[in-house]
C-alpha cells in the first residue's frame, strides 16, 4: 500500500470510529436500533461533513463487515476502493 493508499485508510479509520461513538450515543438517547439516524460519510476526504440518514440496523450491518465503509454516493475513489453495495442513501466499499 503506498502512502496516499495509508493516508485514505487512516482517515476513512477516523470518521469509522466516530460513527460508533455515535451509534453508541444513539444507544443511550434511548434511540430504537429500527430508527434512522445521522452518521457520517467515511470516505477518505478529511474534509468531508456530509451526512448519511439510515437505520442503526442498516449501519451496524455494514460494521458487521470489518473492511466495509460507508460512504455518500459518488465519494468513492475507483484507484483505492471498490463499491461492493449500492443503497439508495450511500455506497459500501472494499479497499482495493
């Protein structure tokens, strides 16, 4: 993996883990796991803020896969990833 490879990694590690802190907010809101709720893109753009508005069941059944990333649609990046399943709200993808 080359360095750009590890920096997109790192950073789509970073908003990964700032969606679990925030499925575990929800959690404890007393927010039901059927509800929608916000997380956030995790793709490899720092600078990224968008929003994505799914289901806690729907989030936690892409985290059940430990390679998978959620992402707003068309934040992919075809050089580092590939998209594995497409929903109407956002992508998952696989590092390449």
């Amino acid at each position: 993996m080359d360095g750009r490879q590890q920096r997109f990694v790192q950073n789509e590690e970073l908003f990964r883990r700032a969606n679990e802190r925030l499925r575990e907010d929800w959690g404890r809101l007393g927010i039901e796991r059927a509800s929608q709720a916000m997380f956030l893109c995790e793709c490899s753009d720092t600078a990224c803020r968008e929003p994505i508005r799914i289901r806690i069941t729907d989030y936690e059944a892409v985290r059940s896969d430990p390679d998978a990333y959620m992402l707003v649609p068309g934040h992919q990046d075809d050089a580092v990833e590939r998209v594995i399943g497409e929903h109407r709200r956002f992508l998952v993808v696989h590092k390449n």
